[in-house]
C-alpha cells in the first residue's frame, strides 16, 4: 500500500482504522473561522476526533495540525485534552496575505451619511470590502475615496501574515525516546533530514572550549575538535519558523553580518574554577562569525502554492505547497513510514507523500475535493521518483 484515500467522514473511517498503525498525522484541518461561508468550517475539529487520531497514532508519534490565528488556542486545547502533549508551535510567515478589515471610517460616514471625497481611481482587485495601506477605500465604482471623520484610518483586522501549525506527540509507551524509536519507529524529529542549507565557509579559530551546551548544531564550536566556529556543515538546525521567501518577509529580517564580533584579549573579574575571585587570564582571539545572507537563510523557506501545483481544476480555497507540506512529514515520519490526513482536502498532503516516497492514508468527506485529490495524487504517483532522503 503506497496510498489508501477514503471518501467519507474522519470520524467514521478512523474508526475503522487499526491502533497503533500510523506513523505521523500532518493535516490541515478546518479553522473554525466560517471561510467563505463554507459549512466545513464552521468549527476547529473536536476532541473526539483528535481522540480518534491519537488511537490509529504509534505511540511517541507526532502530529504537526495547521490552524488560523484567531483559534489556533481552540485547536491545540482540544489537540491536548485528547490526550497530546503539545510540543511546539511552528509559524508559517508569508507575504501575500490580504487583509479583511472593515473600513470604520467608511462604514461611519455611510452611517452618518457623510460625503466622502473621491481622491483617485482604486484597482478593481482590491475593492472587495477591506482597508488599503494607505487607508483609503475604494467604492462600488473603484474610486478611491475618503473621509474627515474621526475614524478615518480605522479598521478591525491586521494583516495575515502567518499561520500557526500545532505541534503535538503521542505519549510514549516506553520509558525512554530511545527505548521508544526503537520498538515503534517514533517519538524523534529527523534533524538531519530537515537541515537548512547554507553557503558559510568553514572557519578556525584557536580559542579554547567552550561552556556546556555551546555545539555545532546551534552555530557554535565543534565539541570535539574544539576549533570550527562556522554552521554545521550539514545544515542549519531546523527552526520553528518557515517562510515564503517573498521580499517583504525578506525585508523583515536585519542583515545577519557580524552577528559573533571580534574578541580580543576581552578581560574580566569572574569566579575561577577553584572557587577563588579574582582575574582569569584574557580569552584568545576569535573571529568574527560573518555571514553573506540575510538572517531568514536560516529558515526553511517555501513559497505560497503556484498554479502549476495546485493543478488543473483545484478549486479548494485553502491549497498548501506540496513542498512544504512533505517538509513537515520528513521531520515526524520515518522513510518510507505511513502518515495520515484525515482532512485531506484537495490532497496536498497526499501528494507530498508520495513525491517523498512514504505511505499515506487520506480521509476527505466533499466529493469534489476527494476527486481533486485523487487525481493530484494520482498524477504525482505516475511521475518519475527523486531521491528524498540523503543517508
């Protein structure tokens, strides 16, 4: 079995599914926000399913859940009274969000019946209720208009620039991960296959050990030969940060130039090892830790779905990358291991699985995106196979 999809609803056809029989969950459930009126959304999945979820879940297995700011405390409340430990929260950042704010100013003028002044022609594209940046609003007729009321410039919503993605694990069944990784095949995260690469030359430096805690995977000295002062050449340690890589996420991050200075012959009055005040002898020089991008190369970087994947016919409002969704089953799913969605929705996830050369099992109630989703996974299964994996 490389990929099993059910038509139906989760809570029936987990049911049907053996415990113990899946490596990792990475879904994109519904957010409880009414998206677009659909009736799908109307609510953050319940306790009972995710109950379900962690039942089919090996025990230490993980389950990463996307969810939308407003109830990302919903989803992973009702992810831990089901029984989770809540490990983490990742942060998907991009840069195309649009904002759907109210436009107060507006809304009390129409209220008041105050004339508003036309300033300008609007784009047609971005006359659809929501406050400009400049706080300008177009009307019917994609003029630009505006106000002399008090609450001009006001409005009720932010930008969205992120989405918070719920980490969580099963408890483990054995009395250490270790012990657990090897009955089950979980209960770790693939660093190395997740590494972030960069392009930092590796450097020496003479200085002597460092405190306890200070290793090359958080940017720091080689502990065993005491004199690499540059990133793990094997990738940068995964973060819990993601982004589209769009300029104005870009342009979010300072240059990351000098982050680790110079030290020269710095002296300091500190305890010395036998417990006596006084001065320690000046530290070795060291040289500065100069990096060549900006600070956001050390993130996982995915941009927002194009065209070409989301497919021919994928209506579904809400497509994640395929890329970034098999990113996240690497991190919790051994190779080759089983991970399931049970909103699968058009089949993102599905399709990143296969793309990645693991197993999966797809629950999807809408008969339109089950049809979208088994085509997409299908086509992706026909395609030639790349080497995911570098052990």
């Amino acid at each position: 079995m490389k990929h099993e999809l059910h038509l139906g609803d989760c809570l029936d056809v987990l049911k049907a599914l053996p415990e113990n029989s899946v490596d990792s969950i990475v879904t994109d459930p519904p957010y409880g926000l009414s998206f677009m009126g659909k009736k799908w959304d109307y609510d953050v999945p319940s306790v009972e399913i995710w109950k379900e979820c962690l039942r089919v879940l090996k025990p230490g297995g993980y389950l990463l859940a996307f969810a939308g700011t407003r109830t990302q405390h919903r989803m992973a409340v009702r992810i831990e009274d089901a029984g989770f430990e809540i490990r983490d929260m990742l942060a998907w950042v991009f840069g195309s969000g649009f904002p759907k704010s109210l436009d107060v100013g507006k809304a009390v003028d129409k209220l008041q019946g105050n004339e508003r002044e036309v300033v300008g022609k609007g784009n047609p594209m971005k006359s659809l209720g929501t406050m400009h940046d400049d706080n300008w609003q177009s009307d019917s007729n994609y003029n630009v208009t505006k106000g002399h009321s008090e609450w001009e410039g006001w409005g009720t919503a932010l930008k969205p620039a992120l989405e918070p993605i719920t980490l969580a694990r099963k408890p483990l069944s054995e009395k250490t991960v270790a012990e657990n990784v090897l009955k089950w095949g979980t209960g770790g995260i693939n660093i190395d296959a997740c590494r972030i690469e960069h392009n930092e030359p590796k450097k020496e430096t003479t200085r002597k050990q460092r405190s306890a805690g200070w290793n090359s995977d958080n940017c720091g000295f080689d502990s065993t030969k005491n004199t690499t002062a540059s990133a793990n050449q094997l990738g940068r340690f995964p973060a819990n940060l993601i982004h589209d890589g769009s300029d104005e996420v870009l342009s979010a991050f300072p240059d990351a130039k000098g982050q680790q200075g110079d030290l020269k012959n710095h002296k300091r009055e500190i305890i010395s090892p036998n417990g006596i005040y006084g001065k320690q002898p000046p530290r070795k020089d060291a040289i500065a830790r100069i990096e060549t991008d900006k600070s956001a190369a050390r993130f996982f970087y995915c941009p927002k779905t194009s065209k070409k994947d989301r497919g021919e016919g994928n209506n579904h409002p809400t497509v994640k990358p395929t890329e970034l969704m098999l990113y996240l089953i690497k991190l919790v799913t051994k190779p080759e291991g089983t991970t399931l969605d049970p909103f699968m929705g058009s089949g993102s996830t599905g399709k990143a699985a296969v793309r990645g050369n693991f197993k999966f099992i797809g629950i999807e109630r809408e008969q339109d995106f089950y049809n979208i989703a088994q085509a997409r996974i299908n086509h992706e299964t026909s395609k030639p196979k790349q080497q995911t994996f570098d052990f």
